[in-house]
C-alpha cells in the first residue's frame, strides 16, 4: 500500500512508502512529517501564523538538539483524532472529533502501563461504552525499533483452548495460540483453575523490547459482561452466551508527525455484526450450528437458509441483550447511514476520505441499503497520516525476545502456497504440450510487488516450459487467466496491481 500526500489528497506517490519517503534518511523523514503534520493541526485549530512558526521553530530545534521530539498533549489528541478520520476500513469515522487522550507516555514500567490500560477500560465502562478513549505510550525512538508493546490483540478477550486429539478450541479459536503461549511461556493459569468457554486472557505488558514482557490478570470490575438472550426465544437465552461490552483494540500502531506510538490502544463501541460475526463465524465460536437447533431448523440441508435465519435471530439477541444492559451499541442499519452521509460530506468537504468497501459494507443484509452498497464500491483504500496500522504483533516479539535460533511460537500449520500454486498451474498445463511450451507472464507494478509475484510464478513453472516475465506498464487491474488459444505461448497474468 503506499501512502498519499497527508495535505493535499494528491494521487499516490510511489516514492512515499509507510515509513516515509523511500529517498529521505530517517532524519529527514522525521523533519518533513513533523512539518506537515503541524501545518494540519494549526490549520485545523484556526491557530495565527505566528502561533504555528513559533511551534515549528521549537520542534526543529529539539530535533537538532535531541534527534526526536515530544508532542504537545492537543497535538497528540488531534493526530488520534485524524488518524481516525483516516482509517479506511471503520465505518464509525463520523465520531472521530470526541476520541480522549489518556496520555502514558511517562510510563516506564509494565506495571504503569497496566495501570493505564485499566483506565481505558475504566472509562469506557463509566460512560456505558458511549466514549471514544486511546491511551498512548511513549514513541519509538526514531531510526531504532524501541518502544513499548501490548502483546495482546484488545485488551478484553476470550481465552481459547486447543482440546487435546482434535481440531476443536473451547472458548475463542482465534486466540488459541496466544493463549497457548502465556500458559506455556508465562505461567498463566485459566482464572478457575480449569478452561472455561468465557475466561478472560491477561495482558502481556512489555516496556522494553530487550526485556521480557510481563503479565497482568485484569480485575473483575473491569470487564463488562453483558449475557446473550433472546427477547423470545428461551432456548437461546438458555445456552449461556455472553460477550464484553468493551471493544478495545491493542493491536495498532498509531503514526503522528514523524512518531510512531507503537503502543496506543483504544476504545469505541460495538457494532451489533461484529458480536454475532464473532459468535458465529466458522473459524470463530461458530454457534450457528446450536443456534438453529434452538430455532428447530433443519441444518442438512443449505436451501433451508439455516444459517441466514440462525445469524439473524443471533443478531436480535444481541441487539437486544446490549440494551438490556444499558451498553453502548449501533445497529447496522444505522451505522451505514451515518457512514454513507458522513463519506459523502467529507468527500465534499475535505476533498478525500479513504475506505474500503469490504470493511465498511456490513457482513448482514449489506444490500437492505442499496445506496450504501452500490455507490459506496467507488471507495479507494490508500494511507494518509496522521494514521493506524498493524503492530508487528506478539509472535514477532516473541521470535525477537528469544532469539533467532530459539523455538518458533505456538502456530498452526500454514498451508504451502508454493506448493497450491505448483498443482494448480500444473493441472492447467496439463493439456499443452511442454515440448513447445513457452510461458509468459505478464504484470503492471507501482511498488514492484507484482512482479515479485510474477517472478515467483516464474519459478514455480519451470518444469513446464520456458517462462518470461514482462511488464505490461502502468497501474491498471488486468486479469488472473491461462490463455491456452496458442499451442506455444500460454499467457499467465498477474493480477491487479501492487498499490494496493
């Protein structure tokens, strides 16, 4: 993915990649977002040009002085406030001017920070989960990899336990593998002393990269249950589901002018479909099966629409239950009407607004709103700072931490795309004879990633014939296919294009 112009919404540039511009020493990269990033805080703010030029003159000093620098509380606040009005894939955007800054940056401990997350928690629970709050911990150092790290995806989450002579998992599947590395690696026991559907993971709280994280069982008071029942339906309420009211993810990185906090978690509020994506997904608790039984469907068979009907009583149930509980909650229909509006007003406003329609569109009745599914398919995703990605994650830190030489982390088996991708052009070649077989693969590339892809396709075809890789230039999508018309020359294209 690369990066747009964080002022001006200017067309992709392939020279600006995540980190910065790919011709610029770290230095001059810190300078360059430092600048642009104070241009949109006091352009914003309304702030008088000698305000800014006073600011500017006093980061750029201590930059020369001390090779970094240190936001203001306001500047912070307003670049996790942006950031957030960037993120492509939330749907919620339209709130972005109220998140709270808890600010940690001063924390030097594991356990300061715990205590810090716990007033994420704590806020959010105070409001009924009706606030926006970010804690932010102290930036990576420029040039260098430091900084502090939440191991953990969100601060709430349900334990997962691989059951032993079977692919089963008892509670939350995707967290299977960090809950087998924190009983395995740190000691952590389940809360009762045996695994539970419902136990809450601890968090694993790292200061230093060069020194082991440490765990903390967050206390009951903090985390909010809220029971899954049915407003009709006593079978349902009666298979004891719950999930917590708090969203809280850990995950993310957050990037504001030229600092990288790589410790900022957050909070909003649930949208009703990622608890019942959460509840009933396959590779998630997968409760579709039990839920259908509840409702007396027939589940041999997929013409009886099943699941459809089991998701959806699902997700009256949690509608419900969430405002039972006096918790903060949107349902789907209304945050994609706020979102369509807010899209469009920014897109007339401010000129731009990122997204991607996968993320956005709701995974329930996604055309009960045709607007919202048709007119919003024009999103473009792309990354404009101030902005949130991706932490390296914990199996990362946790290679780091011991060593290249030192056991993997817990993982499952991944399968071997090289090998897929091998018996699936193999089979498709089979019918051409490889006597005369010459292989053109062919690619359009900003960045160069299709043409590793193409390169690697290269490799995997050798058995079959002699292959070329060509770039056809520009951007443009063109289309994964075999073209088998000519005896000699089959044509296999790459598709897409690596911008995004």
């Amino acid at each position: 993915m690369v990066s747009c112009d964080v002022l001006h919404a200017a067309r992709p540039d392939p020279a600006l990649g995540k980190y910065g511009r790919l011709n610029e020493t770290p230095r001059q990269t810190l300078v360059r977002e430092a600048l642009e990033s104070q241009e949109v805080y006091h352009k914003d703010k309304g702030s008088p040009t000698a305000v800014k030029e006073a600011r500017i003159k006093e980061i750029l000093a201590e930059i020369e002085s001390t090779g970094t620098y240190r936001h203001l509380f306001d500047e912070l606040q307003h670049g996790g406030r942006v950031a957030w009005r960037n993120a492509p894939k939330c749907s919620n955007r339209k709130f972005w001017e109220e998140l709270s800054l808890i600010d940690g940056r001063d924390a030097a401990t594991p356990s300061e920070m715990f205590e810090v997350c716990l007033e994420v928690l704590e806020k959010a629970a105070v409001s009924c989960v009706t606030t926006a709050n970010i804690a932010v911990f102290r930036p990576q150092t420029p040039g260098t990899n430091d900084g502090p790290r939440v191991w953990n995806n969100q601060l709430i989450r349900y334990a997962g336990y691989a059951q032993p002579d079977s692919d089963k998992v008892l509670g939350d599947p995707a967290e299977a593998e960090f809950t087998e590395l924190v009983m395995k690696e740190f000691g952590w026991q389940p809360p009762n002393g045996t695994p539970g559907r419902w136990d809450i993971l601890p968090l694993l709280l790292q200061a230093e990269p060069d020194k082991p994280p440490q765990l903390f069982e967050i206390p009951s008071q903090y985390v909010v249950r809220v029971p899954i029942r049915h407003p009709t339906n006593e079978r349902i309420s009666a298979l004891g589901l719950q999930w917590y009211a708090v969203p809280a993810v850990s995950c993310l990185e957050l990037s504001v002018g030229g600092l990288t906090y790589t410790a900022a978690p957050f909070n909003g509020w649930y949208a009703d479909t990622e608890i019942v994506r959460n509840l009933t997904d396959t590779n998630r608790l997968n409760l579709c099966p039990e839920i259908a039984a509840c409702l007396g469907l027939e589940t041999k068979n997929d013409t009886t629409m099943w699941r459809d009907r089991a998701i959806v009583e699902a997700n009256v149930a949690v509608m419900h239950s969430f405002r039972e509980a006096g918790m903060g909650m949107v349902d789907h229909h209304t945050l994609m009407r706020n979102f369509y509006n807010w899209w469009h007003r920014e897109k007339r406003t401010r000129g731009y607004s990122p997204g991607n329609w996968k993320w956005i569109i709701t995974p329930v009745s996604p055309t009960a709103n045709i607007s919202c599914y048709l007119h919003l398919n024009k999103m473009t995703e792309y990354t404009v700072k101030p902005g949130y990605w991706y932490a390296p994650g914990w199996r990362k830190y946790w290679k780091a931490l011991k060593g290249p030489d030192s056991a993997a982390a817990p993982a499952h088996a991944k399968p071997d795309m090289k090998s897929m991708l091998s018996t699936t052009l193999t089979a498709k070649l089979q019918a051409v004879n490889a006597d005369k077989l010459q292989i053109v693969l062919a690619f359009a590339t900003v960045t160069g990633n299709t043409q590793q892809f193409a390169e690697a396709i290269a490799k995997v075809t050798e058995h079959a014939g002699t292959a070329q890789v060509r770039c056809k230039g520009g951007t443009g999508h063109i289309m994964w296919g075999l073209n088998t018309d000519s005896d000699t020359m089959p044509e296999i294209q790459a598709c897409g294009h690596s911008a995004a």
